[in-house]
C-alpha cells in the first residue's frame, strides 16, 4: 500500500498568511461552539491535590477528584520542574524556529490513524462534513521501548530526543503512581488498574494551536474523553484546556509546576464507572499560540478490558468487555463525539 503524507497545508501555515476568516472545514456546528456563558464562575476549577500527603489525607482527595471530576492537578509529583519546562521549550522550537520544509518531513502517514510524527488531521474519515481542529501536532511513540525509535523525532534543537526519552520514563513512572494511588483510594489492591491495563502503550503528543482569527467558530480540540487509561499533560502560560462539569465547560487555569491528570475510558470502565472518564477540549484565542504536552499511557489494541471483579461484585456489571483494538478503530473512524464510545459499552 502507497504510503501517502498529509497534506503539506497546516494550520499554522494558514495563520501566518494573515487571514481573516477561517476556512469553512474549521468552523464547527454552532451548537459545539465556544459559548462562554456556559461556564461556571470563574472560581471554579479542577480540584488540586499535593502528592506529598499522608496516605490518609491524599486518598479521599484522590476518590473525590475520580469521582466528580476525572481530571485534576498534582503537586510534588516527583517529575524534576526542570523537565517541564524543558519539554515545552523544545516542543515549542520545533514549531516555531523551524521552517515548514524541514518539519514537513516528519509528516504523519495518513493511511495509519495515529501514526507518529508531524501531522493537523487525526480522524481517518475522509467524509465532506468532518469539521476539522485548529491544531497542529507532533506524535511521538515512546512505549514500549520496541516502538520507540528517535531517528523518527524532530533534530532540532539539538536535546530535543534527549528530552523526549527522559520525560517519557518519569511520565510512564509517574502513572505508575497515580493508578496505584486511585486503585487504593477503591479499596483495590495498588497494581488492579495497572495489571488490567497491562503493558503501557505510551504516546507524547505535543499540540500547536496558532493564533485563530475568529476562535468564536473554532475549537483547538474537539470535546472528546481520552480512548486509554490514564493521561498526564502539561501546558504554556496561554491556557485554553476546558474540562466539562455539571453540563458547564472549566477552564483549567495553567499551573507552570503542575501536572494535569485525565482519566480516560478504559480506567472508567476497570473502576466499573465508580470513577469517571472527563470530556475535554481546547479552545482557541485571536492573540497568542498556544502549546499543550499530552503522555497518554493505553493498553495493548490486543488487551481485553473488563470491569474489575471486586468491583462488579459488588453493583454487578456496568460496562461490558471489550477489546481495546476494537475501541481503537471506533473512536478513529467515527470520531469522538464526546463519550459515545464508552456509552456504547453500557450494560
């Protein structure tokens, strides 16, 4: 099979041409528009919890956040703050210092969904109506060690491969901790979430929302629930993640030293929907480029996720096995859409 680039065309392309209208594939349903009079007062925010706790502290935070939220900030996580800053440093050189030609050979293969490298379109439909995200994006794969290979990474600046292996293993320790953590916080044995999920599949993708010249039509990223097991993400200064609650959009204010946690699908369906995936997007602003990191750690596509029995003991089945390959090509092929997939497996 021809393996065919995307399209040389980027978002960030189209921004520095000036324009004043964005073109029509990027304007989205009126009813998924940013419409800030959604949002909760502006005091409210994502729950933020300090890792340093007593256990008998930081349980009960952790239960509350999974439960209600699904998304939350950690302090003294253990990852050096000097990484963070580093990896936005060279997630934004890439973008920013780098001419198109030379990043347009790191280009995504647009017959594989998720293909590593430098892409703007993630859904593999190739329908008229697909409304597409004011993004560009750099996927790396970083886990297992089988599938990581920098030569595919960008070479500039020169520590960026360095920084990319480095922050991989803390972000893949750190998930480590925190499924342990929110098993505990269940009354589950420490290693349940992580011995269902098996093997992490670990992705980095570093997002680029350019400036947007009418950001009222647009949406950086989609509402949607991350497809695996846990995410972990850190963003710049200029903000713009929103995470839904109580039918109201919140906007996840950046904490330069912290790290954003996400749960994600299968982990709702392990807990047997005791916890909760969050739906998330990213909006975009008219002044100022936006860069967020997303680690996403998933299972195997051969992995088969089921409530954990401790749990359907309890309220019996909620959620119904599936194979996470089969979720996989669900979520690529008919596209997010919030939860739909997740709601699919509802018994």
């Amino acid at each position: 099979m021809e393996v065919i680039k995307e399209s040389t065309t980027r978002v960030q392309t189209l921004a520095q041409t000036k324009t004043l209208k964005v073109p029509p594939e990027y304007i989205q349903p009126s009813q998924l528009r940013p419409n800030h009079h959604l949002l909760p007062p502006p005091s409210t925010t994502i729950p933020l919890i300090d890792l340093s706790l007593s256990s008998e502290i930081l349980s009960p935070q952790l239960s509350s956040a999974c439960r209600h939220w699904g998304a939350f900030h950690v302090l003294n996580h253990g990852v050096p703050i000097n990484l963070l800053h580093q990896m936005r440093t060279v997630g934004s050189s890439f973008f920013e210092d780098l001419d198109v030609s030379e990043k347009i050979k790191y280009g995504c293969d647009r017959n594989s969904p998720a293909s590593e490298g430098y892409g703007s379109r993630m859904l593999v439909s190739e329908k008229d109506d697909v409304v597409l995200d004011w993004r560009d994006y750099f996927d790396h794969h970083t886990f297992p060690i089988s599938r990581r290979n920098p030569s595919r990474w960008p070479h500039y600046p020169s520590n960026y491969r360095h920084v990319v292996e480095e922050y991989s293993e803390q972000m893949k320790s750190l998930a480590q901790k925190l499924l342990a953590l929110i098993s505990e916080s269940l009354g589950l044995h420490s290693s349940c979430i992580e011995d269902a999920v098996g093997d992490f599949y670990q992705n980095i993708t570093v997002s680029y929302y350019p400036p947007c010249p009418q950001p009222e039509l647009t949406l950086g990223l989609q509402a949607h629930s991350d497809m695996g097991a846990i995410t972990l993400l850190i963003q710049d200064d200029v903000g713009g993640l929103e995470v839904l609650k109580d039918g109201g959009w919140v906007n996840v204010q950046p904490l330069s030293d912290a790290i954003v946690v996400i749960l994600a699908d299968q982990t709702e369906v392990i807990t047997n929907g005791e916890y909760r995936s969050s739906i998330h997007r990213a909006i975009t602003n008219a002044n100022r480029a936006r860069l967020s990191v997303a680690t996403f750690h998933d299972p195997a596509k051969t992995r088969k996720i089921s409530p954990a029995p401790e749990l359907v003991a309890k309220s019996g089945p909620r959620y119904q096995e599936v194979l996470y390959g089969d979720f996989v090509k669900s979520w690529y092929t008919k596209g997010p859409e919030g939860k739909r997939n997740l709601d699919a497996l509802l018994l």
